[in-house]
C-alpha cells in the first residue's frame, strides 16, 4: 500500500459514522454488549437481554431474491430482530420491511411446525433522515384492524422507523447524535466510542477498516473499473492499430493490403491517408 493509498483510505476511515453501514458492521460484529444497548434505548426496554446476534446474515430464496441482514438478533425471550441502517430513503422503503419480515419468518419455519411457534420479528430501521416525515423521533408500525376500530392484529410482526435526523436531548436523540458522531472522543456513549476508535485510531483496527473499505470498493466499483480498464485497453489496440496504417501508407502498401492486414475497409485507410497527408 502507497502512501499516498494509505492516506486516501485513513480520510475515508475517519469521515465514518455509525449510520455508514461497512462501520456499522465492524462496530456490531460480536459486539453484543453494544447491540443490547442500542436496542434497550430504540425499545425503551432497560432490561431487554441479547442471547445471540450477527452482523451480515445471509438468508437464501430458492425462488427469488435473497436478502442479508445488517444485524440479526435474538433476546432472551425469543424476539427476533433486523436491525438496519439506511442513509438512502429508498433503502428504507415499505415494501423492504415487508420483504424482509417474511424472510425472517422462512429462518423459522420448519415443516410441520405449528404457526404459533413462529417467533415475534421486529425490523428495525435507522434512516439519516426522516423517511416517514412526521417530524417524530420514532414511528411504530403494526397492523391493526379497521372494522374493529383498530384492534391490533397480533401477527407479532413489527417494523420501526428511528428518525436519525431527530437528535435532541433524551436517550434516543443522544443515541442518534453518537450515530452520526465521526469523532469517538465526542459520543455520549462510551462503550460505542471505545469500539469506534478502535477502528480509527488503533493500528490493528484501522488495518481491518482499510480492508474493509478495499472489499466494498472492489464489490461496488469492480464492474465499473474492469469496464473502464477495458476501453482503456480497447483505445490502445485502436491506438496501435492505426500506427501500423500509417507506418504501411509511408511505404505505400496497396490500400486493399492494408485494409486486409488490420481487418478494415479500404475507405477507412483512404480516410486515414487523407488525414495524415499520406495520400498516393
């Protein structure tokens, strides 16, 4: 790694927030002290203990799209939880909850299971701003049911909103304020803080960041580069291709020979010879 490479990465390291989800997943993974204590302020349930947890889980569809999870955890009574963060309001979309709810149902189903044993499922999203735009901290999603003036229909599947944009001075507001925090030193929360300067200022957790950040540049921008590295390569076959025209017009090569030695038409070596005043 160049210098020049290693600096470029270190910028990029310390404009990360919790909302970034690559520093989301690095701060979360195995870190269940930290989940437990992002989801008793997001429940408002000081007592809610995390029982397993992972960053990134992968759930497979045999018939159409898979999903992964930024964090999937459980609590100590069961409640299965998908905790995602969202800078993009489209990321956030109804439909996605939905989608996602029903495949944390397929992580439970077993054949001749009964449906009560299905678990309660909470999706859960931390958006940089406020999708639903009621200018509230939190919204609530449940299903009700109107001809029974909004009884709640107990499917116990839930989804939540957390405004991340709402940061005012209660525990969810300084929650959101550490969320959007780039500098450790100035988060309320310590024990996130600790985690997030691990990964900024210890030499073994910014290594793992740099790697991490390579990983997603390569996954996203890959296509893109090995597109561009092509047309690079393709200007520079044309580019040689039209040295070796010019090179056979300065020793008067028949037009139709090298038409057929660099597999043209004899117009385009006419236009050649025209255009580089080797005419004859």
């Amino acid at each position: 790694m160049t210098h020049e490479h290693r600096k470029e990465l270190l910028d990029v390291i310390a404009a990360l927030r919790l909302i970034d989800d690559t520093f989301f997943h690095a701060c979360l993974a195995d870190n269940v002290e930290g989940m437990e204590y992002i989801l008793r302020i997001i429940l408002d349930r000081p007592q809610l203990v995390v029982r397993e947890m992972q960053t990134q889980e992968d759930v497979p569809n045999l018939y159409g799209r898979a999903v992964r999870f930024d964090v999937f955890a459980t609590d100590a009574d069961g409640t299965a939880y998908d905790i995602e963060v969202q800078r993009s309001d489209g990321g956030a979309d109804p439909h996605r909850a939905r989608f996602n709810a029903s495949m944390m149902d397929t992580m439970h189903v077993e054949k001749g299971e009964e449906w009560k044993g299905l678990p309660k499922v909470v999706v859960i999203f931390i958006t940089e701003h406020d999708v639903l735009k009621g200018g509230k901290p939190l919204y609530h999603v449940e299903r009700t049911i109107r001809e029974l003036d909004g009884k709640r229909f107990e499917d116990d599947a839930d989804i939540l909103y957390v405004n991340g944009a709402f940061q005012d001075d209660t525990p969810l507001g300084r929650l959101m304020q550490d969320f959007f925090c780039t500098e450790p030193s100035k988060m309320h929360s310590g024990m996130l803080a600790e985690r997030a300067a691990f990964f900024k200022s210890d030499e073994h957790g910014v290594m793992t960041m740099c790697k991490v950040i390579e990983e997603y540049a390569k996954k996203v921008y890959g296509p893109e580069i090995e597109k561009a590295n092509a047309e690079g390569r393709a200007e520079g076959i044309a580019e040689k291709t039209l040295r070796t025209i010019r090179n056979q017009l300065k020793r008067r090569v028949a037009y139709a020979d090298i038409a057929s030695d660099n597999e043209t038409t004899i117009d385009e070596v006419m236009r050649i010879a025209k255009e580089s005043n080797l005419s004859y």
